[in-house]
C-alpha cells in the first residue's frame, strides 16, 4: 500500500513540475529510487517463492521415499479365497 502510494506521490509531482532542471532531475531522481526499491522488492519476493517451491519440493520426495519403503499390500488372488 505504501508503494502505491509513493508512487501516486511521485506521479503526481511529475504534473506539478516547473521546467527548471534541478527540479526536474531531483523527481526524476525520485522516480528512479521508487523503480529500484520496487524492483529489490520483487526480487525478494521471487527468492521467497522459490525457497517455497523448493521446500515443498523436498517434503513431497521425501513423502514419496517413505512411500516407496512401505511393504506392498498383501493381495490373496481371487482364486485362492475360493478353495
């Protein structure tokens, strides 16, 4: 939310900027630490997903070894319960 509304911020002082250079560079300026601190946050966000996805990843082939170490079903064929 409170990038959001930075970046309203820092559009809006885009409209209300006069001309003048040093005005001009120090939004600019603005607007390029808005960029970089979103995009340090995304990637943040990606690292966290993939830890994530790595995680459950791990726990599922762990499960599946488990699985796999399970003795098999006893199955009586059909014809044995017969006799």
């Amino acid at each position: 939310m409170k990038k959001v509304l930075f970046l309203a911020l820092a559009a809006a002082s885009f409209s209300f900027t006069a001309c003048e250079s040093k005005k001009e560079e120090a939004v600019e300026q603005s607007a390029d630490n808005v960029e970089a601190a979103g995009e340090a946050k995304a990637e943040g966000m990606e690292a966290s997903a993939d830890s994530v996805r790595e995680s459950a990843d791990a726990s599922a082939d762990k499960m599946e070894a488990g699985a796999d170490k399970m003795a098999p079903a006893t199955e009586t064929p059909a014809e044995e319960v017969k006799k």
